[in-house]
C-alpha cells in the first residue's frame, strides 16, 4: 500500500552539500514517522535521521556530527535529508523508511524505499 520513492543522490566531492527527498504516495502522509536509513558495501545498515509525524521531534544518528537535517512537508508528502560537509565515510545507498509507529533506529519496520545512491569521493 504505502509506496516510497527516494532522489537526490549522486556523485560529489568531499565538503560539498546534498539533499535527499523522500516522497510517499499509496496512504497518508501525517500517518507516519519518517526515516533515513544508510548501507554502505560490507557494513550494516545504519540509522541516519527519523522525524515524529508532525516534524516536532527529529533524532540523528550518533556519529553524525550536526551535519545532517531531516525534515518534512506534509502538505508535499515528502521527507528530506540535507546532508552538509559530505564526507567519503557518508558514501552509501540512502534508504527512506515510513511507520505508523515512530521509527526505530535498531530494528526498523514499516515501508522502505528503494535507495537512492550518494557517493562522496575526490
């Protein structure tokens, strides 16, 4: 039911500036917390960002360092991730997550989408 399209990704240079859009489309949007999720070749999945349902509360993954922003646009249906001062560590495929419950950075459930891929490299 619920149907998620991630964009944005692309290839950038260290230091430089990104921003990811999340669209849900299928149920309503107000109905679910939204959430960023990254892997990266040969690591696990890692919690990069969640918002509450009406964007009050937002959450970050710990090694972030204050460079990432999520936010959303219900009047859009859509979440965004403004990634600043790219690092090649950040380099990974960009997962969007929605749940009616508030979404769980260990074991995350809901919907996802379908990546979107952000390389940062010289």
């Amino acid at each position: 039911q619920v149907q998620l399209v991630e964009s944005g990704g692309g290839l950038v240079q260290p230091g430089s500036s990104l921003t990811l859009s999340c669209v849900l489309s299928g149920a309503t949007f107000t109905s679910y917390s939204m959430g960023w999720f990254r892997q990266a070749p040969g690591r696990a999945r890692e919690f990069v960002a969640a918002i509450s349902w009406g964007g009050g509360n937002t959450w970050y993954g710990d090694l972030l360092k204050g460079r990432f922003t999520i936010s959303r646009d219900n009047a859009k249906n859509t979440a965004t991730l403004v990634m600043n001062n790219l690092k090649e560590e950040d380099t990974a495929v960009y997962y969007c997550n929605a749940d009616r419950q508030m979404v769980k950075a260990g074991q995350p459930g809901g919907s996802w989408g379908q990546g979107t891929q952000v390389t940062v490299a010289s």
